[in-house]
C-alpha cells in the first residue's frame, strides 16, 4: 500500500484552496494542469517552457519530484484496477 502525505504549501497557505476545491495542491508555480501528461520526458519538455532560464540538470530535478506526484500515483492506481 502506498501512502502519500502532501502538504498545502510550507505554512498552509493552498489549504483553503484544496480544501474548497476538492483537490490536492503542490507548490510549483507557473505550471497549469499536469492532467494530460503522460511520460516523465513529457514533463521535462513542459519544465524547459515554464522555466527557460533555468539549469537544464534543474529542471531534471524539478520534473523528477513532479513526475513523483503525478506519474506514480496515477500508475498504482491503473494497477489496482487491472
């Protein structure tokens, strides 16, 4: 079984959104809805337009904690349907 423990923002403060919205939030801003993403190199792509001026082993770092949140929790869950 597989536990994920997400917080609303370092003090909170997306709480209210998620809350509200029946969602769960993560603190990257600048990207849009990750919904129709559906490899890690998909997101790597999407890290290199929203953060141009950024260090391309950065950006790596930055969509491998994002696929994190996205990618596997999406792939246990076609598991446990299958």
């Amino acid at each position: 079984m597989a536990l994920w423990l997400v917080g609303a923002g370092r003090h909170g403060e997306r709480e209210d959104f998620a809350l509200e919205n029946n969602v769960v939030v993560i603190g990257w801003d600048g990207l849009e809805d990750l919904s129709a993403i559906s490899s890690r190199d998909d997101l790597v792509r999407v890290m290199a337009e929203v953060y141009p001026d950024g260090k391309p082993k950065a950006r790596l770092n930055y969509a491998s904690q994002v696929w994190a949140f996205v990618g596997r929790p999406q792939m246990a869950k076609n598991k446990e349907a299958a």
